[in-house]
DNA sequence: GATAATTACTTAGAAATCTATGCAATGGGA
DNA sequence: TCCCATTGCATAGATTTCTAAGTAATTATC
C-alpha cells in the first residue's frame, strides 16, 4: 500500500503547446463559475489527455483509437454480434458500423453472417488482431501508469468512486 | 504498482439505454487489465455522460456544445483574436474557425479585422450571445450539480486533486 | 529595402461520435 | 397463416475534434 503525497504541483495546462500567457491577462472574474473548479472541465482535460496519448502510442501498431475499444473487447469475447458488441463498448450502433467498417479494412476482424438469425453479423478477429493483443494491453498499463504517477492510492481509490458516481448521477438524468 | 480493493458501487452502465445483460454474460475474465479499473475508461465514461447532458441542455437555446466553451470565454473577455480565443479554450486553431463560424451563422459573434495588425481578427459578441450569459451559465451549474449529488465535498477535493495531476502527468509526455 | 522567418488565420481531409431514418429478418398474436 | 411489432444492421447527415499544409500580413535580418 503506497501512500504519498500529492499537492498538485502542475497548473494542468490546457493546450500543451500553449507555453503561458492566458492566465493572467485581462478580465480575471469568471466569478459565475470558474471552470477550474467545474467537474465537467475537469473530465473533459482529461479525456483529451488520455485520447491524445492513447492515439500517439497506439497509431504504430496500425490501430486507430476507435478500434481500439472494439479490439478491447473481442480480446475476450470472439464472434460477439454488432448489437452485443455496440452494447459492451457503449457505442451506439452507427458508430459501430464506422469502427468495424474500418477494421475490417485493415484486416483486424471478419464479419460472418450469422447461421441461426439472418440479420446477424458476428464479428470475428484475425490472427492478426490476436497478435497485437498482448502489447496492446500494455500500452493501455503504460498509459495508465502515466497517468497515475506520483498519486496516492487512498486518493486514487476516491478517484475512482466519485468518478463513478458522477457517470452514474449523469446517467440517470433524461434530460 | 498500487493494488488496492475498490468496491466500485454503481455498475457504472456505459449506454444509458442498455437496461442490463451485458454484465454477468459470458466471458468474465478481461484478467489483463479490467477496463473498470482503468482511469482512462473512467474519465471516457465520465466525459460522454457531463457531454450528452450539456448537449441537451443548451439545444434548447440554440447553442452546440462546440460553441459552449468560447461562448463561455468571450462572455468574460470580448474582443479577443482567435489565436488567443483557440489557447483560453484549449483547442488547435482550424477547430476554432470552424466553432466560429458555425457561431457567425447563427449570430452569436461579429468578427472583425484587426486595425493594427491585419492578419488578427477580433471576436465579438452580439447582443444576442450576452443575454444567453446567465441562462447558460445556471444550465452549467445545475450540471455540476446533477454530477456531484451524493457526493461528499472531501472526496470532491481529492477528486479534483487526482484528475488536475493526472490530466498534468499526460500533458508532460510527448509521446 | 529586399528577403527570410514568423504569426494569424484558413482550407482540406480524416476520425469519432451522435440522432434520425430506413430496410430486412424474425417472432408473437389474431 | 398472415400481419405487425421488434430486432439487427446500415445509411445519411451533423458536429466536434484533430493534423497537415496553404495563404497573407508582419517582423527581423542582412
């Protein structure tokens, strides 16, 4: 059980490019809800962060972000439906189509129609696919460990119960 | 590398339709890395759910989420040029021309040539965007509300601790 | 002062998403 | 058995975002 401190040392840029000079300028108020104290900013920094990382370690192997979540899950579960797999990814199924039209492409997955219901299409992974499986995921460990570096484990178990209770707050609102 | 129990209360439903039946199916394992307790799946999870909401929210006044963020900048600092704009924001430069002139089309902002310097064009407001200012602001906090309800303000702190650092620990690696 | 480098914006093109619709296979009731 | 609702996949079209490359105005260098 590690535990050290944390004390936010970095100001989280937001463009890693942008080296300064917005802070501090002009019209400092935004007294009607500052977006450094706002969850939804806060979630969205980051998601660009991980996406951004995600995509540049990934593109070497030929796979692209989209793929990505996909390949993710028939790793474990092989021949799933489009429906079933729209499902576990959390994708809707348009989107779907896109990401298998695509890896079908490039040679990561067969599409076989099914035998016992015509309207289904199972997906199926190439030898290829199951190759890359194993560096992958240890890309995704990589990233994550980026990510966490040098954050305590009390306060990353935290993380992760309020980030999961904010999606599921979310989720429950229609509109 | 931290090994910690979790405890994860909600089951954390990727598509808010999906009633269930994904979860318990076949194939539990995803031994490699459980996506559930991969900060990077979190923050995506997170990210959709704060994005569908504030798509919703804010149709009603005829703004797109695209245009939310400069909205939301130039209600504070009018007259910027779109370089400055495209750094407060936190987005490459092409995406702010396209946000800009979906907002000139729907007349949310004039743009004008700079007198000084005759590459910049200046950003403005029209009456119409800064009357939108209060309304959306409250749609944007009740969001953070709906979000963080049930939520202890501790873990609050810590989340906002955890996610800034994280967001700072990718933005530092290039690569 | 002419040329080179930089800066500000733009265009082009791709990817990842969504909603709304359409079409075809299936299955349950009358 | 026949109709119709449901289910599974697909298309169309919109939005948001990126990278790469282009153009025009300004500034710096010789």
């Amino acid at each position: 059980m590690v535990s050290l401190d944390l004390s936010t040392p970095m100001p989280a840029r937001k463009d890693p490019k942008a080296k300064a000079s917005h802070e501090a300028t002009a019209s400092r108020r935004e007294v009607e809800f500052p977006p450094r104290l706002s969850s939804g900013y806060l979630v969205r920094d980051a998601h660009r962060a991980f996406q951004r990382l995600l995509e540049r370690r990934i593109a070497p192997y030929g796979v692209a972000r989209g793929q990505w979540y996909f390949l993710r899950v028939l790793w474990n579960a092989d021949g799933l439906s489009q429906r079933e797999l729209s499902v576990r990814v959390g994708m809707m199924e348009p989107t779907t189509v896109i990401a298998l039209r695509s890896m079908e492409r490039s040679g990561l997955i067969r599409r076989v129609r099914g035998d016992d219901d015509r309207r289904k299409m199972r997906v199926f992974l190439t030898a290829k696919a199951r190759r890359l499986r194993s560096e992958l995921l240890a890309v995704a460990r990589s990233i994550t460990e980026d990510a966490e570096q040098g954050i305590a484990a009390r306060d990353l178990a935290a993380f992760r119960r309020v980030i999961t209770r904010m999606t599921a707050n979310l989720d429950r609102i229609e509109r």
